[in-house]
C-alpha cells in the first residue's frame, strides 16, 4: 500500500498541543498563587476560579493533542495505526493521512480499485452505544469527567459525514469519480460498541477484511489505474507532504 502523510499538519497538532498545555499549567498555577496570596480578597478568589477552570480546559484540551500525535514505542498514532492495519494491500491502494480539503482537514480516506473509503478513527475504551445517528459513552459521568484529558468520544457520524462531503465536493468540482463512503473505526480492542449506525462500524482489526471486500465488489465500476493515480493527486493535499518512495526497477544485466 502507498502512504501519503501530511507531515506538517501532524507538527502543527504536536505544537498546539504543548502550547495549549502550557497555557492551562499557568493559568492553573496562578489560580493557586491567588487563592494563596488573596485568601480574605473576594473578588480575587472569584478571578482565581475563572483562572482555575479556563486553565483545567486548556491543559487537558492540549493533553488530548498532545496524546493524539504521539508516536512512541508504546503508542502509535491513528494514522500510524491504520497503515500497520493495512500493511498487506498491494500498491492499488493509498493511504492518505490529514489531506487539506479546502477549510477542512479529513483525516483519513483510503483509494481502492472500486472508490474512495473515509476513515474516521476513535481511540476511546469501554461501553459505546450508537443509536443511528446519535452516540454516548456509557459509564459514569463522574468519571468521563475526570478523564476529561482522554480521547473523546464526539459524534463520529456526524465527522464522517462532514468529511465525505468536502471529498465528494472536491472530486465533483474536478469532474473526478465521486464513489466516496464512509467507516467508523474504533482502534482499542477495549471498546464495546452497541446499537445501530447508518454506517460501518468496525474494529480496526476488522478494516483490512472490509477493504477487500470493497474492492472486490463487482457491482462497482471499477477504476483503472490512470483514475486512481488522478485521485490521488487530486487529494493528496498538505503544506508538507510525506510522499510514497518510488521502488527502484532492477536493470537487466546485458548478456
């Protein structure tokens, strides 16, 4: 499989990151300095609680990038994740991470011989129900705020849909086949989805067998390899791209 990687927009992420994360530290530590300093002062302690919770949103908003766009020996990305997933396929696929389409970024959308599939990845644990178009996370509130700082659960339909519609816009404008679906993949065996959705939703060790599947559909027009090389390049889209490496053809040996 070809893998095509924004490499700027995952930079960007990583600095945004550590910068909204130094913001809510500091503002978090000087609530304390005033609660400290102004204990009789009233109005001094309501500025300290203002600091407090805008400094708390801050930091774990940034803990929550700054989580997402690590990559260590212990925890890989999300689109990190997906290429280990999809290791086996051949080169008529790619892989294309945080293509910049138009305003928005979609995060990732993989071309096979018969379209296009947007992934919308989460990384969350524990109980997941979907009824159609509506999510929520099951358990304690209690505590899904204090794993505030934890990937969030969000409404992924709803991302889906929103990414689907920039690509199937992008490739209309361009006169390009538009054979653009959505899937909803969940990265952590730890997660238990239950429900229905208008969309396939599936474990991430489960995409690989549903791209194949895809792919092999017979009642698709398929596309040929000049339409495939035409869609990658017209959504292989970022301000530093991590481009595919050419493999290097063996020169026969003259007799």
């Amino acid at each position: 499989m070809q893998i095509i990687r924004n490499v700027g927009y995952i930079k960007d992420q990583q600095r945004q990151g550590r910068l909204l994360t130094a913001i809510g530290f500091i503002g978090l530590a000087a609530a304390f300095v005033l609660v400290w300093v102004q204990r009789n002062a009233t109005t001094m302690i309501i500025v300290a609680y203002a600091l407090m919770l805008i400094g708390f949103v801050f930091f774990n908003m940034g803990l929550q990038r700054v989580s997402k766009f690590v990559s260590n020996e212990r925890k890989k990305r999300p689109d990190e994740q997906i290429d280990r997933a999809l290791a086996r396929l051949n080169d008529r696929y790619t892989a294309i991470h945080y293509a910049q389409i138009g305003k928005r970024v979609v995060d990732h959308l993989v071309i096979h011989t018969n379209g296009i599939v947007v992934l919308t990845l989460r990384e969350v644990t524990g109980k997941v129900i979907v009824n159609e178009r509506r999510w929520r996370k099951g358990g304690n509130p209690l505590g899904r705020f204090f794993n505030y700082s934890a990937p969030q659960l969000g409404n992924p339909s709803l991302d889906n849909e929103n990414d689907v519609a920039a690509v199937r816009a992008l490739l209309e404008e361009q006169g390009l086949p538009d054979n653009v679906e959505g899937a909803i993949i969940f990265t952590s065996p730890l997660a238990e989805v239950s429900g229905s959705a208008p969309i396939d939703v599936l474990g991430i060790n489960e995409l690989l067998e549903h791209l194949r599947t895809l792919a092999s559909d017979r009642e698709r027009q398929p596309l040929n390899t000049k339409e495939r090389q035409t869609l990658v390049a017209a959504l292989s889209q970022g301000k530093e791209l991590e481009q595919p490496m050419q493999r290097v053809e063996r020169r026969k040996r003259a007799a």
